[in-house]
C-alpha cells in the first residue's frame, strides 16, 4: 500500500498555502496549527516568537530544501497573566517529522539559531549542517544524545528521547542526516531571539573575593522573588560563617517565560552533591547571545520534552557570569532534571560551552567554583571530599546502590556519558581545591 507520506507535487501545492515552486519544495509539507496563540499580556512589545506549528514532512525527492516556518510558541495555562517576559524577544519554534527510513532532509526556514532532535525508540546517529543566508554550508556536526534529564518515575517529561541543542548561530537552511533505524523522529528549530530583558537595569558588581561586604542575600529565596527582584541579586554586607554565594542573575535576566513551567517546583530534603556539565554548544559566542541561548535551553526542555522546568539549577557563561536555572530559590535545595539517578540529592551546574576539546576559560571555572563552595558549605560537605550518595537509577549505578562519589562531580562520574567534555572534567580538581579553600576561609 503506498505511504500516505508519499504525496504527489501536485497534491501537496493543495495543501500548502504558499507555491512549492517558489521554495524549491522536494515533497510535501502539511501545516498543522496548534491551538491560536493567546492574547499578548499587556505591556508587551509586539514581535514574533515560541507558537508551536506541526509539521508533517512528506518524503524528499532530491536535494530541494522543504519550506519550514518558525511560529511563537503558546504560552501554558498563565500565558495571559505577568508572568511573560517584558522586555525580551519571544521565541519562535518549529518542528518536522522525518519518516521511518529516510536518511537525508533538508529544510529552508525563515531563520534560526539552535537545533535539536528528538525520537522515540532506539538511538539513532544523527549528524547537521547548516547555511547562512548567502553562505556556504558548514561541515556536518554529529549532534549528541543528551544525557540530562529527570530521574525515572519524577514525573517530567514526554517520553521522548533527544539529542544536546545545538547553537549554530545565525542560519536559514539545514540538512540532516540520520544512520540507523529511528522511530517518530522529529526535527527541532528555534530563533530564542536577540534581545535580553531589563537592558537599563544596573546590576550590582560582582564579588569575586570573600570580603566583608560580600553578597549574603537570604538562603531561602523563593520562585516568586526570583520574579520581582532585580535582574542580578544585589550584594548585602553580612556576618558569615559560610562561603557566600556569588553574583547570580536571576530569571527574569535571561527573559523566561514562567506560563511554559508546569507546576509547583520540587525540593530535595538534602543536598550531598554539585553535578557539572557541559551544554555542548559552541565556544565562540558573544555576551548578548547568553540570554537567548539559556531561553532556547528553556523551550526545548520543555516544549519538546516536557519537563516541568529548564534542567540545571544554574549555568555559568564563559564570561564568568552564573544565571539561575530552574525555578523554587536559588538559595533553597531545587530538585533539577540534570543527572539521572542523582537528582533527588544534588545541584546541577552546566557551564555553556562544549570543552572536549577547549579548556573552559578562567572566568568560569572561578565562578564554579564559587557556586560549588556556596553551595556544598551551606550543606555541610567539603567541596573537595567525596562520600556516599544513593542513587535512584543511573545507567551505571542501580537503584538503592550507595557509591562513593566526588562531592564536587562530573556528569560522567555518574552517568555513561562523555559530559561535562574532556578538559572541564580534568580541570575538576583544581575546581574542588578552589573551591575548597573559599569554604575553609568561611569556617
């Protein structure tokens, strides 16, 4: 029986509003509208941003690109209420299906910056490239499997399984390529926008020294004063007997859109660990483009995955700058979707970059090791110990096993997976006494 993907031209110029000739459509493309957008909140600037198109891609015949266009996301159930970002550019999303079988795709959009894949079944290889508009295709990039996520039986998530978000800048055109078998695979493109919210806030300096007047803001802050503060956490002058925290941008910083959380966040009764990660995005991006790479992270978690929330706690940039992740306090024990198995007792700390093959900059490793200290000081541990963490299933540590692990951890310390990359995970132990001597100057 043929394949109802097997459309003829003829039939999928019916079905297509815009002519295929005009795009140099190979098969067919069928758009399919989720429910309308809702009403903008008011205040907000008017632009286009994350609605949510499926697209359903017939078979391609040749080397033509599809026509694919980037739509707003919808917002979930509080999109009509403040809780939208005032200030940033909303994200624009779009998604195409790539039938059993196929191993070759290539789609025109009408612009991007981020890609994912998502599939059900088995892993498949799934390799990239992309073109600027008038520029020359980039070599192919294998995307990898993205090992983050929530632990099993947490309640988050789709099902779906999913490759690591791909920032490739500024493109329009991408082709893909797929080995081995794959089942409801699904291609994902976003532009997070260019914009940063708050651009005439001035946050207050960042403290990169234990000093009298170091930042002592209350250890239990809450989602809703990560909503109404400023920008960037200001620094109080305190009596401590604990590493301070350091300098971190909240939510609102990086522009997120809290009607896309899905439900009350979860806490932890104790925190025995720091994982750290790796986003496995490029290295060369620029300062602004920070915002926008965190709220693609955001609407891919979960849009695409539907996690309840962004995964990591917090994320460092190159720059040397950390940024709240998951919202519930930056202050407070956040359960994340970071490490499977170990999200029931740690933090989970992603720097932005990819260092398997490039040492990740000064900068970040002194503020990770700022957040590590902050963190595992206020918990009572060492940052440079280790000891024993139970897991809750990992796919190298069962279930109600009790390993001695780093305090101070990298993904693969629990995971099979290359993450945090290669050169973060050997600059760990000079992370750990970093770290280690801020929290005993503290003590």
């Amino acid at each position: 029986m043929t394949s109802p993907l097997r459309l003829s031209v003829d039939r999928a110029r019916r079905l297509v509003a815009r002519p295929a000739a005009a795009v140099g459509l190979a098969g067919a493309l069928v758009l399919a509208p989720l429910p309308a957008l809702a009403a903008p909140a008011a205040g907000l600037q008017a632009a286009a941003g994350p609605t949510a198109y499926a697209v359903h891609v017939a078979a391609a015949r040749g080397g033509g690109l599809e026509p694919l266009s980037l739509r707003p996301d919808p917002g979930g159930p509080a999109a009509r209420g403040p809780q939208r970002p005032r200030g940033a550019d909303p994200v624009r999303a779009a998604s195409a299906a790539v039938a059993r079988g196929q191993v070759r795709r290539g789609w025109r959009t009408d612009g991007f910056r981020q890609v994912g894949v998502t599939w059900r079944g088995g892993e498949p290889g799934v390799s990239i490239r992309t073109r600027a508009a008038g520029g020359a295709w980039t070599p192919w990039t294998t995307l990898e499997h993205l090992h983050d996520g929530p632990s099993s039986g947490a309640g988050e998530g789709n099902g779906r399984h999913a490759t690591e978000l791909r920032w490739v800048g500024d493109a329009r055109d991408l082709q893909l390529r797929v080995r081995g078998a794959h089942r409801g695979l699904r291609v994902v493109v976003i532009d997070p926008g260019t914009a940063a919210p708050g651009s005439t806030a001035r946050p207050a300096a960042a403290r990169t020294t234990p000093t009298a007047a170091t930042a002592a803001t209350a250890a239990t802050g809450t989602a809703a004063t990560s909503a109404t503060s400023s920008a960037t956490a200001s620094a109080r002058p305190a009596r401590r007997t604990r590493a301070p925290r350091p300098e971190v941008r909240l939510r609102r910083a990086w522009g997120a859109d809290e009607s896309w959380r899905d439900g009350a966040p979860r806490y932890n009764t104790r925190l025995d660990q720091v994982h750290v990660h790796h986003t496995v995005n490029s290295n060369d991006y620029r300062r602004a483009d920070v915002a926008p790479m965190i709220r693609g992270i955001y609407r891919y978690h979960t849009q695409s995955l539907g996690w309840s929330d962004i995964g990591y706690n917090f994320l460092v940039d190159r720059f040397g700058r950390a940024w709240e992740g998951r919202a519930g306090g930056w202050g407070r024990k956040v359960r994340g979707a970071h490490t499977l198995g170990f999200n029931e007792n740690s933090t989970g700390v992603a720097v932005i970059g990819n260092f398997e093959q490039v040492r990740v900059p000064r900068a970040a490793r002194w503020t990770l090791a700022q957040l590590v200290a902050w963190k595992l000081d206020a918990a009572g541990h060492r940052p440079g110990g280790t000891g024993r963490v139970w897991s809750h299933g990992s796919d190298r540590y069962p279930r109600g096993s009790r390993p001695r692990l780093p305090r101070t951890a990298g993904h693969r310390d629990t995971n099979q997976t290359a993450c945090p990359g290669r050169l973060l995970y050997a600059d760990l132990g000079g992370i750990r006494r970093a770290a280690q001597r801020r929290a005993d100057r503290w003590s």
